[in-house]
C-alpha cells in the first residue's frame, strides 16, 4: 500500500498557516534517500518532484513510484510525502504518471494558447481527482531552461489565471511572474503586486518555480504573498555536484561509487534543511 499522499491538504494548510512546502527533484535511488532523511529530520511536509526527463533517466513512471514507496517503507517515513510529475507535456503523460501511482501531476501548456492549456488541465483535474491526485498548472511562463523545456519569462496575466482556477478546477497554481529555472546572477524581477492580485483573486495556492538563487527576502514576501510550495532543484544539483568534486579532487584514489558519491548525497541533505527551514515548514508535518 502507498504511504504517499497527494499536496491538496499539504498546500491549503500551508496557505492558511504562512509557510510553503518545497518540491525537491529527485534524479536517483540516493537523492531521493537524502531528501526523505532530510523531511523526516525536520518533520517537514515534501514533495518529491520528477520531470519527464529524469522520470525516463530513472527507468520510467512505475520504477520511480516503486523506488519511492518502497524506501518509505524501509526508512519507515512518517512525514506526508507527495509523489509529483514535474512539467508534464500532455494530458497523456499526466496520466500515465498517476496510474504509476503518482500523487500528483502538473500539466505545462503555459506555451499554449489559454483555452487550450484551459481545456487540457480540465481533462486532467477529472483524471487525477477521481482517482485521489491533485493536479498543478501553468499561467504565463516561467524563464530560463530546465531539462529541455525552455522559456522566456512572461508575465500570468489575472484574468487567465482566474479562468484557468475556475473553469479547470486545479489545485495549484503556478503563476509565472519573473523566476527564472536554473542558475541565476542578481535577484529576479519578481511582480510582487500582481503576485497579491492573483493570490486574493483565485485563493489558490501559488506555485513558484526556479526557487533556486532567489535571496531569502524575497521568499519571504512570495510566501506572504500566498506562495504554498516552492520548486528548488538548481541547488540541490550544484551541491551534489560540489560534494563529489571536493572528494574526487582530494582523494586521487578513490573509486568505490558509493564513497566518491556520499559526499554530494550529505550535502543534499543539509541544503534541503536550509530550505525547509527557510520555507518555515520544520515541525509542521
Ligand atoms: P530551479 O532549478 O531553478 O530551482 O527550478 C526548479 C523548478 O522550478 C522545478 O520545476
């Protein structure tokens, strides 16, 4: 039996209470370990994100949902975990996703037209909800690129936004306005004020992508701004990546996989605390 939940209740909770609840992507058996470990030492809410990339580099739908199950299982994870298909590309995909035993999904058709992405999100939001997932979509559209989805930044404009919360009935909202996917120099321009607007007007929980490099002042003020969960996966790839050329650099010798990666696996945990703590989501799972 499945032990993870869907982000409805998650997300509601984090809106009322002032907090958000980071989505982690995962890319392998350790990272995943590193992040239940990291949620379950601050009893923290998570959400395990997977792209459609990393969801083929792992094996495919059913072997992630596998994998995830069955160390929640052995770790014996008390914490409620989301299982959550990142920037899905069809209303097709979304739905293998959930019959893999995916919690939840988010469909990405922000570069479509509205009433398109409108439409499509509807379909999956009947899909998803009748079988206990919850369901995320785009508006506007995030910058900057990740595995392969490419966007320049535009603005959610709040009468699609409304519409979208509305007519398709998701269950989160992830309105585009100004973060960036990957690595970013400065702050972003973020749009604060139509942030209140959409937030007040839909009462949705908000979604912010590229959560990576964005300074903690202006976390702050998304999540006052009803942001309830914030996607992070740059950092956590940069630390994992320091960690493994700090050991190889320093130890000539060294080949066991399991000793050259244990260093990028600690630091996942650690930067994955930081957030939480940033977030303000420690202690409330
Ligand atoms: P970053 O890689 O910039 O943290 O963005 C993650 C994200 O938004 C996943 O959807």
């Amino acid at each position: 039996m499945s032990r993870l939940v869907n982000m409805t209740r998650m997300l509601k909770v984090a809106k009322e209470e002032g907090y958000a609840v980071a989505q982690f992507n995962i890319n392998n058996l350790e990272w995943t370990q590193a992040l239940l470990r990291a949620g379950e030492e601050a009893q923290s809410p998570i959400i395990l994100g997977v792209s459609e990339g990393a969801g083929r580099y792992m094996g495919g739908a059913t072997v992630v949902s596998a994998m995830v199950n069955a160390l929640m299982e052995a770790m014996n994870i008390t914490i409620p975990v989301a299982l959550h298909l990142d920037h899905g590309s069809s209303v097709e995909v979304c739905k293998e996703y959930i019959d893999a035993g995916f919690t939840s999904v988010m469909l990405d058709l922000s570069s479509k037209p509205i009433d398109e992405n409108i439409a499509a999100s509807r379909e999956v939001v009947e899909y998803a909800h009748d079988r206990g997932a919850s369901v995320e979509a785009e508006v506007g559209i995030v910058g900057g690129e990740e595995d392969g989805v490419v966007g320049n930044v535009q603005y959610a404009d709040l009468d699609e936004c409304v519409r979208m919360v509305k007519e398709a009935g998701i269950d989160a909202l992830a309105a585009a306005l100004g973060s960036i996917h990957g690595p970013i120099t400065g702050e972003p321009k973020l749009g604060f004020t139509e942030m209140k607007e959409i937030s007040e007007a839909t009462q949705a929980p908000l979604v912010l992508h590229g959560g990576s490099g964005i300074p903690e002042h202006q976390i702050k003020k998304a999540i006052e701004r009803g942001h309830a969960k914030i996607n992070v996966n740059t950092e956590l790839q940069q630390q994992w990546a320091k960690g493994v050329r700090d050991t190889l650099d320093n130890d000539a010798k060294i080949y066991d996989p399991r000793k050259v990666m244990k260093s990028g696996f600690d630091k996942i945990t650690a930067e994955a605390l930081d957030v939480m703590e940033m977030f303000g989501s420690v202690n409330k799972a």
